[in-house]
C-alpha cells in the first residue's frame, strides 16, 4: 500500500479525527443525542484506521480505534484505592428515612439539603486521570483493593479517553451497567447457544468486564453512569451537586435524574417517584440514593466501620401483578428440550406489556401447581425475565397440567431421563433442532465462525444450503453471493473465517457438536483423556468415567454420542472437510494442586463453569458435596445448604475474592 499522505499530515489528521470522533461519542452515547448519522460516523473511524494503519506510531491508548478491545489480559492486577470505595447502609420503608433525616438533623447545626439520585444496579469501578488522559481503571473489590480493568473499561463509548479540562489528577466513581436492550440480545444469544441464561443485567455487567479479551467486552455494548468524585487535584468543590456539575463539565456521563431538597418529605416524594417510572427507564435502578450535599456536613456526621452516616439507599420492592393464564406453549430447543411457556392476558411490569413467561420445566409448573385457567402473579426477574411466582386461585374445575410427551416441531415420542426435569425430543433430525444446532455450532466459544450468526445461519438454512453442520464446509463463494445482502467481500469474509474454523482444536468441535452434558470445560477434560477423535470415539464407558467429574450419566451420554450412526457420518464428514481432529494436552497450574473445593451460590463476577475452570486449571479438584475431606467451599450470594453443611462440619468458607488472593500468591 502506498503511503496516503506524509507522517506529519498525517499525524495532524489523525488528532482531528480522534477529537471529531470524540465528540460525536460524547453526542451519542452521554447526551443521548446523536450529531451524524452511522455511514459518515464509520467513514471518520476507517479513515482513522487507515493512517494508522499506515503510521502504527499514531496509535495510542487514547484512540478511538482502542475502543473495539482486543488486548488480553492473563490476569487482572491489584489496585490499592487510596480512597475506600464504600458502600451505603440500605433502607426499605419511608420510616426509615425519616428516622435517617432525625440522626441528621440531630448532628447538624444546620437544616441540611439532600440530593436525590437513582440508583444504578450494576459494578462500582474507579476511574483515574493524570492530565486530562484517562490512565486507569479498577473495580471495588472489597472497597480497599480492586483489580484493574483498565482495557476492558475503554471499550465502553461514555467513557472519556480525554477530559475537556486538563486536571492534574482526578478518580472518579461510577457505575458500569448493561442496558436492558444489550441484556435481552445477550439473553437471546445464550439461550440459541444452549448456554445458561445471565441472571440479570447486574451480573451479565460484571460477567463482561472480568472477560480476559476485551474485544469481547466490547460485544456487550456496557454502559456507565459516574456519581461520585474519589479525589481531585487543582479544584476546590464544596457539595455533591457542585461536582456533579463539575464531572458534567469535564465531559463524564452524569448520574441521570439527580435532584436538590430541603425537606425530607419531598425527598420521599422524588425517591417515590423514581420508583414509579423505574421501568421507563433505560437500564436497571433497584433503589434511590438520598444523600447530604453539603462537603462539611458530611464530615460533621462521619461514618461507622461499614458505611457513611450523611446517605442511605431506598431499596424498592420487585414489582408484581396477577393475571389469568390462557394457555402453555411448548417450545424445542437446542438440545431437544421441551420448554413450558406460560400465555396469560397482557400485564404492564416494568414499563412494558407482558403476555408470556417461561415455566422452565415440569418440576416447577408441578410444585406452584399451574393449571389452565389460574389466576397467577408474575414478576419480572432482575426487572427484565418475567417469571411466574406463585397461583393466586385455581380456575373451577382446573386440573394439573403435564407437558405432553410428543414434540410438537416433528411429532416424536419425547423421553425423560430419571435424573433430569427436562424432557426432551429425541430426534436429532427435528427440524426445530437445526437451526439451534447449527447456530450453536457457528457460535464464539465452539467453532467461533466470524459472522455467521442467528441471522445469516437462518438465511443458508431457509435457502436449503445447509442442512446439518458439515454442509457449511461445502459452502462455495457463488452459494453464498446468492443470499440477500451479500457481495464479493462479505461473502469472502464469511468462507475464510468458516475455512479458519478448521483448525480449531478437538475440544471446541466436542463442544460445537451439542452432546449431551458437554460444556465447554468437560469437552476440555474429555480432550486431555483421550487427545484425538480417532481415540475418543474407542474409548469404553469405564475409560469415560474414570475422568474427574465425569459420572456414569455423563460418561454414558459421551459414549452413546460417539456410537450413534447419524453422529459418526457426521464427523467422517467434517473429518473428510479437513477440521482439526486432535488436541494440544496444556499443562496445569499447581497452586491449588490436590485441594477439593465445592461450589456453591452466585459468585459476584464469574458464573460457576469460569470459577471450577480457574481451580481446576491450577491444579484443584471441583466435587459436588461437602464432606470432611472438602479443603473450601466457595461460597457467592444465596448459597443453600451446602454452606450450611460447610460450616457444621468445620470446613473453610472462602469468597471469589479470596479464591483469586489465593492463586496470585
């Protein structure tokens, strides 16, 4: 390529596009309130690319080009906050807040003004700048040390690069969250891929900003609200509102809705309120702060051990409503699974109109006793999956319901298995199974095929250019050119990365396949048992179970799988294709070498299958049950009773922070 223009133009150039695009960022993603449509916004960024392509030298932390992530971290480093990130003491009445209004104006020689904010339901995390130039960012952790996520905090747009005032130092405290339409894409992504569905928009936040490749952080389209200032050097600021307005003016996207009150009962109204119009919002709240304003006040009133005594957070209750269920759906996923959803007049939860909530399987429509008919309560879980609470009355005459055993998609005899709730579909060939299959194939953590998501999946499918998985590897240019929407490029793109996908490792092809039981870290343990297909496909029942973890079930599913005809013709297939058939065996940490650990609860930013990965990757065993030769249990928020099994039988408790202390020594 030749040069486009000379270095010190270029360089010239460069800083006006990095301070345009900026500009347009700040427009869009803190204001709301877009300058340029997306064609001239992605004309500056390739042009930006393309001189920093051409001059790598051009490129620093600070570019808009950063934001897209890529740098993966091996590990996350400490960071010591120099000011304690707190939390706040919570409150759940109105008496409660008058009660906090006396103790106030009981300590104060003064009426006090209070600012009322929402507050956001996501993960505190620290911002520092030197010089105007963001530097570096952390979570809380335990309020006193916090990791640093510096690279994966770029990737989200509201985030300045650059101050609009050079201020020597300042740390900043905000709130990173998933809006709600990021949530239910995320949502929809997992359940096509067979993966367990996020929690809530709070966990699926921190899930994303713990990722170890920040080009993936960047997929989850996070967001931020910043609240607080930590510290700030070359500005005096008296009140909370004065730094408010201050953050405001440095470019910072603002906590949304804050107001000023001298009275406690108008106070409560605005905390009411916010309640009220909670799920117009745009994102999750699931409280309101209310806060003194005034910098010297707050250091008359001081602090406990645990939390300030100048704020308190107003927790609001989940909302819930009753209607009357008309019917239950069956939907076929991935796997086979026949998914109960229930069908019920429309209900206003949240800001937004609700007619049907899953009912998971038929162990929970049988323990709430579900019928045809019943008027029911529904909520909104994490105010975004509406799920059935509870039956308020049973429609007269109303009988149990149970799902009916034949699939609807194809009309085969469904089967249960005596260990599992969920019934299933046992035809590999359904056709409500296909499209999953295939999408799930394609998707980033099995085959990770670059493009081919749901909707081009659905595209070659409904073209009847693929029928199972191996048909993809039959795909030429001119079959792709012949869908809507692509040209000579896309189409290209799309054959290379499926090309690409050849050389991935037998374990993400074990977990592509969608065997039963399989996950991403059995598939792992399987491979380092038996290091190629050829090996795997020969292995007995007993060579399967005696792999850690693996029981006669799962042993059981593998074994069936890896005999099934339909199976075996498929991966002769891709075997004929030219993918990967063997496994690289990786070497093991040992700072957990022989230590057996049961988990338990939801741990604050790893799901379950992250955390036994991490243990079982430093040596460490992950067992199902407490005994007395458990070394730890790690315990998350809503653990059962194997921490109470734990703590009878004398065995250590730790947290993930603790767990992660452990494997940095």
């Amino acid at each position: 390529m030749e040069n486009i223009i000379d270095f010190k133009t270029a360089k010239v150039r460069h800083t006006e596009l990095s301070e345009e695009i900026e500009k347009h960022n700040y427009s869009y993603y803190v204001l709301d309130n877009p300058t340029v449509d997306d064609y001239q916004y992605d004309a500056l960024m390739q042009e930006l690319c393309a001189l920093e392509k051409e001059y790598p030298e051009l490129v620093t932390p600070h570019s808009p080009s950063q934001r897209v992530g890529g740098f993966a971290e091996s590990s996350f480093e400490k960071v010591p906050h120099a000011v304690q990130m707190g939390s706040l003491q919570d409150v759940f009445s109105v008496g409660e807040l008058r009660d906090f209004d006396a103790r106030v104006r009981q300590a104060l020689s003064v009426p006090p003004t209070y600012i009322v904010e929402p507050k956001i339901d996501g993960l505190s995390v620290s911002l520092e700048y030197r010089d105007g130039l963001f530097l570096r960012g952390s979570t809380r952790g335990d309020g006193f040390i916090g990791e640093d996520i510096t690279e994966n905090l770029r990737t989200i747009k509201s985030i300045p690069m650059k101050l609009n005032e050079s201020v020597p130092f300042i740390e900043v405290r905000g709130e990173v969250y998933m809006p709600r339409k990021s949530f239910e894409k995320l949502i929809q992504r997992q359940e096509i891929n067979g993966e367990v569905p996020a929690k809530n928009p709070r966990n699926a936040a921190a899930g994303s900003l713990r990722q170890k490749d920040s080009k993936i952080t960047a997929q989850r389209e996070l967001d931020i609200f910043i609240f607080n200032i930590q510290q700030v050097e070359g500005k005096e600021l008296v009140s909370h509102k004065q730094s408010l307005e201050y953050m405001k003016k440095l470019g910072f996207k603002v906590i949304d809705g804050y107001e000023e009150f001298c009275d406690i009962e108008n106070a409560i109204e605005k905390i009411s309120a916010i309640g009220e119009n909670r799920g117009k919002l745009a994102y999750d709240i699931d409280g309101a702060v209310i806060k003194v304003d005034d910098f010297k006040d707050r250091n008359v009133l001081g602090a406990t051990s645990k939390v300030p005594k100048w704020a308190v957070a107003f927790k609001y209750p989940p909302e819930e409503k009753e209607t009357t269920l008309k019917n239950i759906e069956i939907n076929v996923g991935r796997t086979g699974a026949l998914t109960p959803v229930a069908l019920f007049d429309p209900i206003t939860l949240a800001g937004t109109s609700v007619s049907r909530a899953t009912l998971h399987n038929q162990d929970i429509i049988t323990d709430l006793d579900v019928r045809l008919g019943d008027t029911i309560i529904v909520r909104k879980a994490g105010e975004i999956i509406p799920e059935v609470v509870r039956v308020k009355e049973h429609s007269e005459g109303s009988e149990p319901y149970f799902i009916p055993m034949v699939c609807p998609a194809c009309g085969a005899e469904a089967v249960r298995d005596e260990d599992e709730a969920v019934i299933r579909c046992p035809n590999i060939d359904c056709p409500a199974q296909l499209l999953r299959n295939i999408i799930h194939f394609a998707s980033r953590n099995a085959m990770n095929i670059e493009g081919l998501g749901s909707a081009n999946v659905e595209l070659l499918v409904n073209h009847g250019l693929v029928k199972t998985v191996a048909d993809l590897y039959a795909l030429t240019l001119a079959d792709i050119l012949t869908l809507p929407g692509f040209k000579e490029k896309s189409a290209g793109n799309l054959i290379s990365a499926i090309k690409k996908s050849k050389e991935n490792e037998l374990d993400r092809l074990l977990f592509a396949l969608g065997i039963k039981g399989i996950g991403q870290r059995s598939a792992s343990l399987l491979c380092e048992r038996f290091p190629s297909m050829e090996k795997l496909m020969s292995a007995s029942r007993e060579d399967i179970v005696a792999i850690d973890n693996f029981g006669d079930i799962l042993a059981e599913n593998v074994y069936n799988a890896m005999r099934e005809p339909h199976r075996i013709a498929l991966i002769e297939r891709l075997k004929n294709f030219g993918l990967n058939m063997s496994y690289t065996v990786k070497e093991t940490g040992k700072k957990l070498d022989g230590l057996k650990f049961v988990l338990t609860g939801t741990l604050p930013t790893m799901t379950r299958d992250e955390a036994k990965a991490l243990i079982e990757s430093n040596g460490g065993k992950c067992i199902g049950s407490v005994s007395s030769k458990t070394n730890y249990v790690l315990a998350g928020e809503e653990a059962g009773s194997k921490l109470t099994k734990a703590q009878q039988l004398g065995v250590a408790v730790i947290t993930e922070e603790e767990l992660l202390a452990m494997l940095s020594q």
